[in-house]
C-alpha cells in the first residue's frame, strides 16, 4: 500500500495491525509502537515514537499505530520512503516493513 501525503501537510500515517496468540486474536495496545522510514534498501536506524487508536477497526481484530509526520514534527523530504513498524511487548520485538509513503 502506498500512502500519499504532501511535504506541506502535518498527518498522521496509520497502519493496520493484526496480532495473534496461540493462534487467537491479540490485543497488541500495551506495547510500545514505533515507526521508521527509510529509503531504497536501508535498514531502519531511527525510530520515532507512534501511538495506538483505542479500539480495533469495526468487526475486526485490526488494531491501528499511527505517527504523526509533517513539518513541526517528523518531517520528510519529498520522495518515497519505506515505512516500518516496531512493536515492543512482553519479550518480544516486532519489527515489520508495512508499505510506502510517497512525499510530494
């Protein structure tokens, strides 16, 4: 999926989040969430902080991160990034490449 937003504009990228335990579904909200962008083929080196809507999406077990990006907050220059998520919970730490992001 490849999100488009302008380098003018201060909004939140959201990504979809579906957990599992024990093959049942997951609530993943009392994890640390992060994000990263990075372009080409870089591996993330910094991350910035996201946050978790409240509840999953209706009739379903996806949850949704989302990071505000823009310029008064992580702000990026125009071009195509790769977008990561990082989920800390328990002993665990999840890191997933989710999509794009286009800058424009």
């Amino acid at each position: 999926m490849v999100q488009s937003i302008s380098v003018l504009s201060t909004e939140y990228v959201r990504v979809g989040v579906r957990a599992t335990v024990n093959g049942g579904p997951y609530n993943p909200t009392s994890g640390l969430v992060q994000f990263a962008f990075t372009r080409g083929t870089a591996s993330p080196e910094t991350w910035v902080d996201g946050e978790w809507d409240e509840a999953p999406l209706p009739g379903t077990t996806t949850y949704v991160a989302r990071c505000l990006i823009g310029p008064d907050t992580v702000a990026l220059t125009p071009g195509t990034y790769n977008v990561w998520i990082k989920i800390t919970a328990d002993l665990e730490i999840r890191v997933r490449k989710t999509g794009q992001l286009q800058i424009t």
